[in-house]
C-alpha cells in the first residue's frame, strides 16, 4: 500500500523544463530558440491569432453570406387537434387554455416562450383560450364552437 507523502511520477512521465537563455553551455543560449531574424525573434512580438503573414485572411476570402435578424420572434405552434386531444384525456381543466395549462400538459416546451394556435383539425370543446396570437381561420373555429379568444401581448 503506497503512502501519500512517498507518492512519485511514473518513471519517464515527467521530463525537464528546456532552461532557454541560460547562457551557451546550456545549448539554449545566444538566439534562445527562436532563431535569427524577423519579428517572432524580438522581444514582445505580438501576432494577431487570426494573422497569416500578409496574406489575404480566410475571413475576407470567404464570400460573406445571409443575415440573421436580431428580431425575429419564432411561435411554438399549437394545432387544434392537440387542443381536442388535451381536453379528451383531460389535460386541461375548466376549458381553460393558456401557457401555464400548456406548459403543464406537455404542448409546448417553454411557457415563457410565445405560441401561437392554428386551425388544422377539428375543435368540439368550448374553451377559452389565450395565446399571442391566432390563424383567422383558428378563430373562426373556436368561436363557431362557442369558446372564446385572447390575444396575450408580448
């Protein structure tokens, strides 16, 4: 069993520091590794990460490309169909829809994230729901059904 304070590196798993500029004898005197000329030799040279010697760099080679707007507002997208399934395995109390019930009953991932409700199959429960925002033809729908509509704003 070995004892903490006589613990050593594997043999051959540590090597020596290279000592440059330590004088000739050491075999890294004189240019201390860094050869004869040029900027790389001097003392506090300093190269941009990105730099590649004077030659054209790969970020103005490349052809720039697309846009992303910092605006753009993306829905979780809520079908009536999924609304009708919620409310058949009772998911949603008192036909009440908003981002909570949603949120809860695993229809969209984030409740703090805009949704919005679309139109495609058919609604029999009455509900009121709220959303940012609806497809006309979703509101008909509801409506049609007797629930009624909220736009929430964000």
């Amino acid at each position: 069993m070995d004892i903490l304070s006589n613990l050593k590196p594997a043999k051959g798993s540590n090597k020596k520091t290279k000592r440059i500029g330590r004088g000739e004898g050491s075999g890294h005197g004189g240019t201390a590794t860094r050869g004869e000329n040029g900027q790389r030799s001097r003392s506090g040279a300093k190269f941009k990460v990105w730099f590649e010697g004077g030659q054209m760099p790969l970020q103005r080679r490349l052809p720039k490309r697309g846009f992303k707007s910092p605006f753009k507002v993306i829905n979780q997208v809520i079908n009536l169909t999924v609304l009708q399934r919620l409310v058949d395995e009772k998911k949603i109390q008192d036909g009440e829809v908003n981002a909570v019930s949603l949120f809860k009953s695993g229809a969209i991932s984030k409740a703090t994230a805009p949704y919005k409700i679309l139109a495609k199959g058919e609604l029999k429960a009455k509900l009121n729901v709220e959303a940012h925002s609806f497809s006309a033809s979703a509101k008909e729908k509801i409506e049609s059904v007797g629930g009624t509509i909220k736009e929430i704003k964000f």
